[in-house]
C-alpha cells in the first residue's frame, strides 16, 4: 500500500475506518467515498462522543447511524 494519504483511502474503500474528529469524536464505520478534501462518507456508523475523555460505556454519548459525511477540515486522524 502507497503511503500517500488518498492512496490509502482508496484502499480502504468499503472497509471499517476509524475517524477522530477535532471535537475528540469518533466516528467508527465503513468507508463509502472521499473527495480529494478528505470530505468522507460513512455508512453504518457507530459514533463515540468525548472519546478523548477515556469513557468506554456503551451507554455513554454513542449512538448509530446509516449514513454519515464528515467535512475533512474536522478530521484529525483516520485509521483504516
């Protein structure tokens, strides 16, 4: 796999994808597409609010999603 960030993101097309936001959010779900702004689709999105503070419970800030576009300018890191 290329180490050029959108090269990665082609490769990870279809895939389960962690993004963290600026916010300390973290959206974990399948990556449905991407412009070359990093402007991202997910599907099937499970998001985990205040991710930074270290909080695991299930109950606690998360909540599903079918379909979620997340604008690259919150973006801080991807994990594919």
């Amino acid at each position: 796999m290329s180490g050029r960030p959108l090269d990665v993101l082609e490769a990870s097309l279809g895939d389960r994808v962690i993004v963290r936001l600026k916010s300390g959010d973290e959206y974990d779900g399948d990556l449905a597409g991407y412009d070359q702004h990093m402007n991202l689709v997910l599907e099937d999105v499970t998001i985990a609010t205040d991710a930074v503070s270290g909080s695991e419970s299930a109950d606690d800030g998360e909540s599903i999603e079918d379909t979620t576009i997340i604008r690259g300018d919150n973006v801080v890191s991807i994990t594919p």
